[in-house]
C-alpha cells in the first residue's frame, strides 16, 4: 500500500457565527488530525490550508465576504479529485458532509475514526 492523502474533514464555520476565535478553535481540532495520519505514513490534507490563502489572495475580506463561498467548498470538491480518503471528524459540518457524500459518490473510504486508517510498514512509509 502506498501512502495515501487525507482529507481531514469536520466542522470549520460551523457554529461560529465567524467569530475568528472559534473558527482557530475549529481549525486546531482538524490539525489536531494531522499528526496521527502523518506517523502512519499518510499525508494529511485540510481544506482551509488551501482556501484561506487562496481566500486571502483573491483579496476577500476575511471568512465572512461573500467571495468565500466561491472558494471554501470549492477548494475541498477538488482537493477530494486527488485525495485517496476522507477522515471525518465529529460535528454538525454541512461541508463535511459534502466532502463525504462526493467521495463515496466517487468509491473514496471514509473514515470516521484515526484508528480505521491503516498504518504503512515502516520501510513503506
């Protein structure tokens, strides 16, 4: 098996009314993902490590500006073109549930918890 890319998808905007706080808050939970994947020899992927800089670059004025929805689900749908799973984290997450839904349209695993990843061997990883 060779090392797979994983989008890590939960809630970001959810329930955050956008309040910069929260939303840190929402993203440090999804990168608290990162690291298990990584030490099983996968690569972990969020999708607001794309969008935000592509959000900010496009001149947006922060979360909030309407160009945002132009880029956020945008960024996971073509993210998940190159992605080899999904690991969905807990919590209401309309762009979570997007980002399930298109990879099992697209025979993409699902998982719902760090331990179904597999781990690699370690000359593989």
């Amino acid at each position: 098996m060779k090392p797979q890319l994983i989008l890590i998808a939960g809630p970001y905007r959810s329930g955050t009314g956008d309040d910069p706080a929260l939303l840190d808050r929402n993203l440090k939970r999804l990168e608290e993902a990162a690291w298990p994947i990584f030490q099983k020899g996968h690569v972990p992927m969020i999708g607001e490590w794309v969008a935000l800089p592509v959000l900010s670059s496009a001149g947006a004025d922060g979360i909030a500006d309407p160009l945002a929805e132009q880029v956020l689900y945008p960024t996971a749908h073509r993210l998940l073109q190159h992605c080899d799973a999904v690991l969905r984290l807990p919590g209401d997450s309309t762009g979570a549930d997007l980002d399930v839904a298109i990879a099992r349209e697209r025979g993409i695993p699902v998982y719902t918890s760090l331990d179904e990843i597999p781990a690699l061997e370690a000359a593989d990883a």
